[in-house]
C-alpha cells in the first residue's frame, strides 16, 4: 500500500484560488482534523502567496510546480471545466488522488479517460458534487413511500441571477455556460430518484449570441418505467435551488435543495389531498460532509458504492443533452443587459 494511504492526515494542495475553494473549501480543509492543508496554487504568484496566508499553508507560483512536490498526496481541483480534464490527468499521473469539481469535465469521453486512469493506478478521483452529502436527501427518500406513493413526475430547478461578466462561465473555451454551471444539479439529482438509464426526450438551450454560451435551458426525461423529470435552469433568473417529487398519493418539495446554508433547518414542504404539512430537517454541513467523504476514501476507507457508475452516467446524461437540444440565441444588444444588468454579482 502507497506510504499516503498509512498516514492519518492527509496531505492536500488547491489548484486554483476560484472563489468557491476561498469561500466555502479551503476553510474547511485548514480545519479538518485528518487534513494537512500545505500548498495552494495560482499562475499569478502574488495571488497565491496571500491566499495561502489566510489559510497557514505555502503559495506556489503555477499549477505545475504544485504538482511536482512531493509533499502532497491529493490535490482539490476548483478551475473552470474546460480545464478539468487537463489539470485532473497530470494530477492523477503525479501519484496525487484528485478531488475535482463538478463537472468533472466537459465531455463524456474526458470523465471516462479519468476514471479509467485512476482506477488503473489505484487512486481516488471523485467530483465534488456537494449537495449530495447533505442529509435533507436522504430524508426526502424515507418519506416517499408513506407521503409520495408510486412516483409519476421529478422536477428540478436551479437558477441565479446574471453573473459577473468577466466569468468564465460566459467563455466557451473555458467550458462555460447554464448547463455545465447550473443545469448539471437538477439532471443529478433526478438521478437520486429516476431508475436506470434515462432518456432525454426534449431540451432547450437559450444561447448568448455575444458569449457564445448557453445561459437557460429545460430538459424533459423519462426512465424505465415511464417517469418524467421536468428540468430548468439558468443563469438570468432569479434565484431557485429546488426539486419536487409528484405521485399518487401526494407531492413533496425541496425549497433549498442544491446550496443550503450550513446553519439552515431545510423545510420540506407535502402536499396530500386538503393536507399541507411542512418538516424542518436537521442542519447539516454539505461542505464538510463532502470534504470529509473524500479523505476518508483517500485515506484507505472503502469507496461509496455505485459513485464511479454515477458519475459516469452524469456525464453521458449531459452529453445527451447537447444532442437533443435545440438552440435559439438571446440578440447580442439584449445578452449585454442580461449580464452587465443590476442583478450581476
């Protein structure tokens, strides 16, 4: 057994200082009792050096030289998804487990390659889809049978309002776009619910014709035994992060399915007959439980059944998606309101 599956602290580096490992993934791996938090790299050198000050370990000037350390044995991934595949590959050929943001890449073939070559060098590779280890789902599925009955229809919506128009979700190249972004959770969390290999039977994408991206779209599917999910997402919406499951016997919903604060009681809402009863579940950490899911799998723990087959599909779904879809483009002149207006962020 490799000498970093022995260790009880697992010896991590961020490639990239993307906000979302600043905010709400570096905070936690600095933390984390059975992590060692040591690098943290940036192309731009100044950059990495001060965000490695706020968290205790070293900044290193480019995403290439923290790969060659030899003090690492896993590395979080946060870069745009165009550039998942490239920087997860030299990742995984360094020796280092890889925990890489959703998606995992941009194309199904990429995800494939990756999870074929960790496998055959024995190393963890998971995409860090958070919400998953949030323990509102779990619930949800108890309650279904008793408050649901047989199902007949998924919904799923994640929407934000327009981003910064210097994001990288506005550049193609870079593997931009709503359904890489935004789409990609409600089509996972279908998955939570719809049995075997879904079908897309119709999808929408609403393409900015001055970016190039996608930035709405809805997706219909249909799985085995004639269930229908009913997706939408986007980025010129207000903001939505909800899924609701519709049988014979009533409907239950999940107001904040996809980003819930770790302080937040989730409230599922059911709906039976003349009944409306509402449930405030137990805080949780998703974050953390992510994080936590993923040093103890690199640390020697057994990997969670089924996730490599899930990620697989996630990646074949998304890739049926752009298939089927049909575009129609937003006119440039309305694409600049739509992501210089009062609601960027």
């Amino acid at each position: 057994m490799p000498e970093h599956r022995q260790q009880r602290a697992l010896r991590m580096g961020v490639i990239g200082t993307a906000n979302i490992a600043i905010r709400r993934i570096m905070p936690v791996l600095a933390e984390h009792d059975q992590v060692d938090l040591v690098a943290v790299a940036s192309r731009d050198e100044a950059r990495a050096a001060q965000v490695g000050a706020v968290f205790g370990c070293e900044g290193v000037g480019g995403y290439e030289a923290l790969l060659e350390r030899e003090d690492l044995d896993a590395v979080y991934i946060p870069l745009p998804p165009g550039m998942h595949h490239e920087w997860a590959m030299r990742a995984l050929r360094s020796g280092k487990h890889v925990l890489v943001e959703k998606p995992m890449s941009d194309a199904y073939e990429k995800t494939l390659e990756l999870l074929t070559t960790a496998s055959r060098l024995g190393l963890v590779l998971a995409e860090n889809f958070m919400f998953l280890h949030h323990s509102q789902h779990a619930a949800v599925r108890a309650m279904l049978d008793e408050s649901v009955g047989g199902m007949r229809q998924f919904s799923g919506t994640f929407a934000v309002p327009p981003l910064a128009p210097d994001s990288f979700r506005y550049r193609p190249e870079l593997g931009g776009g709503a359904l890489l972004d935004v789409g990609v959770y409600p089509l996972r969390a279908a998955q939570l619910h719809l049995t075997g290999e879904l079908e897309v039977l119709g999808a929408f994408l609403r393409v900015d014709e001055a970016t190039g991206v996608d930035v709405a779209g809805s997706v219909l599917l249909c799985d085995e035994r004639g269930v229908t999910a009913q997706l939408d997402f986007g980025f010129e919406h207000a903001y939505r992060s909800m899924y609701a499951l519709w049988g014979d016997r009533g409907r239950v919903s999940v107001q904040r399915a996809f980003t819930p604060p770790e302080q937040l009681r989730p409230v599922v809402r059911i709906e039976q007959q003349d009944v409306v009863t509402e449930r405030a579940l137990s805080e949780d950490n998703q974050v953390f439980n992510a994080m936590d899911a993923f040093v103890r799998t690199a640390l020697g723990g057994a990997r969670p059944a089924g996730e490599e087959t899930a990620t697989l599909r996630q990646a074949l779904l998304v890739e049926r998606v752009r298939q089927v879809a049909r575009t129609v483009g937003v006119p440039a002149s309305t694409s600049r309101l739509l992501v210089g207006g009062p609601g960027a962020h």
